[in-house]
C-alpha cells in the first residue's frame, strides 16, 4: 500500500489520528510514558516515524491528545451507565461501581492514560494544563448531574453541587489508582452500603404528613 504524507493511502487524515492515538494508548499502558519511544507508537500503528511528527510535533503532545480523547468519554461513559432512573439512582450507581473491581480491560486504556499523564504532568507543563483541564470538565459533569437532581427535587437544595463533584471526583481517582496496584475492594455489601448512606444524606428533608 502506497502511504500518502503522513497516512496510509485510503484513510483519511482523522482515521490515521485515531489509529496514532489507540496505538499511543496502547503503548503508553504497556510501556509507561517515560519508557515508550515514538518509533514504537509508530510501529504499532504501522505507520513511520515521520507520520507521527505529520500530526503531533511530540510524544508529550501525544499524551496531551490522548487524555482529551478519552478523558471526557470516561465520566460521560459512567453516567451513561446508571442512565436509568433518578439521578440519585445514578449517584448510587455510579459511587457503588467505582468501589468494586472490574477485569483489567474494561476501562484499562483510560485508567493507563490517568496514571501516566499524572506522572507526566510533573515533568511536562503541557500535560500537567491539559490534565488539569480535563479533571475539571469531569468535575463539572459531576457538578452538573447535582444540579439536574436538585431541579427536579431529588437532591436537597442545600447541598454543595460543587462538593459533591470534588468528592465524586476524588472516588473516580482513588478508584484508578486502587485497581492500578491491584489493592483488594472491600466487600461489596459492605461498599454498597457506605454509598447509599452516603447518597441518601444528599436527598431533601421531607417535613412529616400531619393528618388532621
């Protein structure tokens, strides 16, 4: 196959980003960010070299366009999970899932790209704005299911949306980092429980039903 300037001949410019980005990620899991090279994202694609740099000027940058692909997907694809019912319901959900082990390879790509872009961010200014960016606009999807519940009055007026986000937030990380040293979850029912606790103090205090 002949290749075009920085793509194979027959895919567009988009398809042959994506296939640069899938491949990254697969590297970057694998090898960690320090530890993979550009020539081996570019092996794995089945691309040159010289393609990556038509795209992306770094591998920095590649990590950059990685944590933006799939740092959105990754909270709307919770949501979306726990879609059905009230949002209180999906606050359960959600909370509920975060605490309970999942094999490694549902969610592995974005759990890689988390940890190494923390790592990274240490190092490389460019992925430590564009992460920060990204924990926001999850943080604010959070925010923003809060407040969808307390419009509908499942979820008390009083209640912080900003807060509750944060601690969301803070689940989603603990959660990335626990499954990525493999620490053991605790019982289910146990963790289970926690949560509706949890999430039942975020629902409106009803006044008592006087019958005269």
């Amino acid at each position: 196959m002949i290749a075009v300037v920085g793509r194979r001949a027959g895919t567009s410019t988009e398809e042959t980003r994506e296939q640069l980005l899938a491949a990254a990620v697969r590297v970057f899991a694998a090898n960690g960010y320090e530890g993979s090279r550009v020539s081996e994202i570019a092996a794995e694609a089945g691309l040159s070299t010289g393609a990556i740099y038509s795209h992306y000027g770094s591998k920095a940058e590649l990590l950059c366009a990685a944590i933006r692909s799939k740092g959105p997907k990754a909270v709307a694809g919770l949501v979306e999970s726990g879609a059905s019912g009230s949002v209180v319901g999906v606050l359960r959900f959600l909370g509920t899932r975060l605490g309970v082990a999942r094999p490694k390879s549902r969610g592995a790509g974005s759990r890689a790209i988390l940890v190494e872009s923390l790592a990274a961010s240490r190092r490389e200014p460019e992925v430590a704005d564009v992460l920060r960016e990204s924990l926001r606009e999850r943080e604010q999807q959070f925010a923003d299911l809060v407040r969808a519940g307390q419009a509908v009055g499942e979820i008390g007026a009083d209640v912080s949306a900003d807060g509750v986000a944060r601690l969301c937030l803070l689940l989603l990380l603990g959660s990335v980092v626990t499954r990525t040293v493999d620490l053991p979850s605790p019982p289910v029912g146990e963790w289970e429980a926690v949560i509706t606790s949890l999430v039942r103090n975020l629902e409106p205090d009803l006044e008592p039903v006087v019958v005269a």
